[in-house]
C-alpha cells in the first residue's frame, strides 16, 4: 500500500501520482507540463503496460495530456472520470493529439533541409482515440470499484464541469486506507458550477497548492468591473482581447458577458463579442449537455426560465480560419475571446499581433500565468514581444482581472480542508510554484496542526506505516528571481537572459547559419559587457 508522486512535485503542471495497492498499479492523472516546465523529463517509473486503472480529476491538460501515451504503451484497463469530464476529454486529447502530430511534421520539414531525421510525435490521434475508448463516466457521489480491494468516489471540487476530488478508499490485508487526490480546488461563487463540496474523512490527502501563499483580489461584482474595461476600451474605439483556456475560463466569461447585456451595463452599447476558438465553441455544446446535476442553483434559475446562461444575440463565432482572420479586418470595437489562456499556441496570437501595439486596445488577462509563458511575459511589463518573425510594440493596456479564478486561493484551500472532520496522518502538497510550498506548509501547520509535506519527483510513501520509504533527490523547478535593490533596467535584463535561455533550450534544431549568427551577437553582447 504505497503512494509514488510522479507529477507536479515542486512544479505547477504536470499531475500524476501512483498508487500500489492490493497488488495492482493504479494512476491518479497523467497531465502535460507546461510553460517553463514543458522541458523537465519526468519519466513514468513503471512501464504505462503495468499499470491497471487510470483515475482522472478534471479534463484540462495539465492533468490528462499524457493520458494518449497509455494506449501508445499497451495500457488495456478502464480510466474513469465524471460523465463531463469524458466528453471535454474527446475534445481536449484530440486537440493536443493534433498539435503533436503538427509540431512533429513542422520539425520534420525544418529537419529535412538541414540533413536531420524526421521528428516523431509524442502521441497521435490514433493513440487518442485508443484511450478515449478506455473513459468510463461516472456521476458524483457514484462508488466504483477500480480494483478488487479498492473503491473511488468522486467529489465536486468546483473547478471545471465534471471536476472532482477523488476520495479512494483502499482495503489490503485487514487494513484500510483512505486517500483523497484533490485536484484542482475551485473559487467559491463561480458561475454556473457549484462550489467546492467537503469530504468527512481522509487518512491522507494530496492537495493541490497553486494559489496556497495569497489571497485573490476580493471583488463584488466581477460584471461591473469586467464591463468598465470594456466601456473605457470602446471610448477609446479599441478592442478587449481576452486570452481565455477554451474549455472553463471561455464559458464563464460569456456567462458574465450575457449578464452585462442583459442589464444594460454599458447604457445601450452594442457588445460585439467573438469566440475564437473551436476547442471553446465544442465546449459550449458540452456545458449545454451537461446542464443537470452540474450546474448551480443561479444558473439552473435561468435555465428554468428558458434562458441560455452561456449564449446571447451579440455573440459571433468563428470556426474557419478565414472566420478568425476576419475578425480583424473588422474596425468596430469588440471583445474578442480566443485560446490559448497562455498565450504560446493558437488564434490568440494572431490577434495580439493585431492588437498590442494598438494605445487604444486592452489585453485582459483572467487566468494563471506559468513562468516562462508568453502571457506571464506580457504581465511582467516586457515592451516588445515577437510573434510570427516580427517584432512587436507592446502598447496595449494589459491587465489582470483578478477574482476570477477558477483555483481557490490560500483562504479558499483551507476553507475545502476545514471539511475534513478528522486529523489526517499526512498532508502532501503538489501542484505549485516551489517558493509557495512553505508558506502553504506553514498556514497549514498554524491553522489546523496537521502534519504536512511537499513532496518530490518520484517520492514513495507506506501508506499503512506512514513512513517515507524512498527519499528522492531534491529535484525543484529553479524559478527566476530578481534581486532586491536592484534598478528597473537590470531585472529587464535579467528577464530577457532567462527568455534567451529558454529560447536556447529549443534551438537545437534550427539551421547552423541562424545558430552561427546568433552565437556571435551573443559573444559581442558579452565582450561589449565585459568592456
């Protein structure tokens, strides 16, 4: 009866854990690290054909993205998840399938001209559709069993429709065990998804901690500050940009958007709103399919009144790429929503190319930022950004609409822990940026006593002793810091030398004469320097 820790240890993305019980193998999320981590090799420590059972919290990628490379490995068992969670997998996994076999024949081209191999992807759509066909929905508060001797339940964790706490509840040898896999732990007062829900009782718990050192902005009415960006940025006759993940963060938005027009927020004015994104407008269809038992109680009011949460008559969507390129040939101000939330891949790239050096337009930001992230770049104020070969001024407005958030802040993680009505053996805190684990240890240590610990890359613990029986190397994500007392102009360069780094990493492929020239103009940067 063992718990391995395999993802997300010390590091935001990448969630994986595996559990050794009653002689069987069985996998807790298989996400896709992302921004800053995308690099770090983190390797599955058994072969993917030994595993048995695959238990999946919530379908965004940083949870489910490596799940393609179960069937890849010669998985044959049963995943389950939430009923939602299965059909936003049939569109996220074959989406990212996509963009690997994309990425892949890319590469392979560059490859070619320089005399290199072809370039293999991670996974294919063929490996997704393999795994898909292993998903096997379940409803909260269902008792499945996964494996002889141990049983799940899942939990509404109110982060994402068909997010859940995993409660699993393990009996090997006269001895029972229960661990609770949180997640992602939801914001309170979302729209449309119920609050976080509370379990009574766990031996362990491994709780995520994105949010674990701060509390969110505190924010009444997220509509009224939401339509005041949009009024100023009209006025000025530019456009609301929002970078949004198309499967959650989309669909709340247009929740708050339908709710600013239907109350006449904007004293009259037209809201031209555009969803860019096929991967947002597919999830649409879900959330409309995934309306009972999901839903709260202030969306389901709407609902029985006949009126669509998510859908209103300003709203345009655009599917093709020529419907996407349009949009910018269109001059009249408008909000325009496209993925991905991070701004390294997809449509809204091609929009910020049109907008950032527009004064009058503004970048909203409603998500989390990775380190490393084109988003989290423009966040920290960088003035120029490149996209497509070309150079562009940063001059937008770029915000951050802070309050809306689908992860629970410090105070909302201890909130979901108060529910525990017993003292767990252990607390392990995974899923955050590594100078948060502490903090969040030490909130959780003065506030309920309990025993905590972050633990790292492929740690393993007895569940039944409680005892740590392999103590991995201390494998942290370095994040970057700027020194203190230092001037505006020194943390830019420190910025731009770990952008030059990460830049780097990727560059092994590139042509030898792009990697000569750019040699010599970082030599001459260091001799100029060093004069």
């Amino acid at each position: 009866m063992q718990l391995q820790f395999v993802g997300a240890t010390h590091g935001v993305t990448g969630s994986a854990h595996l559990l050794k019980a009653c002689g069987k193998n069985i996998l807790i999320d298989w996400g896709m690290r992302q921004g800053r981590e995308e690099d770090i090799s983190y390797d599955m420590p058994i072969p993917v054909n030994e595993i048995d059972a695959v238990l999946v919290t919530h379908a965004h990628v940083d949870h489910t993205g490596y799940l393609p490379l179960l069937s890849k490995g010669g998985f044959k068992g049963k995943i389950w998840c939430t009923n939602a969670t299965v059909d936003l997998c049939h569109i996220m996994l074959m989406d990212s399938a996509h963009i690997q076999e994309s990425e892949a024949e890319w590469q392979t081209r560059k490859n070619q001209r320089s005399g290199k191999a072809e370039v293999k992807p991670l996974y294919t759509q063929d490996d997704a559709q393999a795994t898909l066909r292993m998903l096997r929905g379940v409803e909260y508060q269902d008792v499945v069993e996964v494996v002889p001797g141990v049983t799940a339940i899942f939990h509404d964790v109110g982060h994402l429709i068909g997010s859940a706490a995993i409660e699993v509840i393990i009996e090997e040898n006269g001895v029972k065990r229960t661990v609770v896999f949180s997640g992602d732990v939801g914001n309170i007062d979302q729209p449309l998804i119920k609050d976080p829900q509370f379990i009574k009782y766990a031996d362990y718990i491994v709780c995520e901690s994105t949010y674990g050192d701060r509390l969110h902005e505190v924010v009444k009415d997220y509509r009224v500050k939401l339509a005041q960006v949009i009024e100023e940025t009209f006025d000025r006759g530019g456009n609301v940009v929002i970078p949004a993940f198309a499967v959650g963060r989309t669909q709340e938005l247009l929740y708050f958007l339908r709710d600013i027009i239907a109350k006449d927020m904007l004293n009259g004015r037209k809201i031209p709103v555009y969803i860019d994104s096929p991967m947002a407008i597919e999830t649409v269809k879900v959330f409309d399919d995934n309306i009972y038992g999901y839903f709260d109680e202030e969306a389901m009011a709407k609902v029985k009144d006949g009126i669509d949460p998510i859908n209103f008559p300003t709203l345009k969507t655009a599917i093709t790429s020529d419907e996407s390129k349009m949009i910018n040939f269109d001059k009249n101000p408008k909000v325009i929503i496209s993925a991905s939330g991070m701004c390294d891949a997809g449509r809204i790239r091609h929009h910020l190319k049109h907008n950032l050096w527009r004064a009058d337009s503004t970048i909203v930001f409603v998500g989390y930022q990775a380190e490393g992230s084109l988003g989290r770049r423009l966040l920290d104020g960088v003035d120029k950004v490149k996209l497509f070969g070309e150079t562009i001024e940063v001059n937008a407005k770029i915000i951050k609409l802070d309050g809306i958030s689908g992860h629970a802040d410090q105070a909302g993680l201890i909130r979901w822990l108060k529910g525990f009505e017993n003292t767990p053996q252990k607390i392990f805190l995974v899923h955050g940026e590594p100078d948060v684990f502490p903090v969040f240890e030490e909130k959780i240590r003065q506030e309920l006593g309990w025993d905590v610990y972050s633990p790292y890359y492929t740690d393993v613990f007895d569940l039944e002793t409680g005892r740590q029986l392999y103590v991995a190397p201390k494998t942290v994500v370095a994040k970057p810091r700027t020194p203190t007392g230092i001037s505006k102009v020194y943390a830019a360069l420190l910025k731009a030398l770990d952008r030059l780094t990460a830049i780097v990493k990727k560059a092994s492929g590139y042509p030898n004469e792009d990697l000569k020239q750019a040699t010599k103009a970082i030599e001459a940067i260091c001799d100029k320097l060093e004069r």
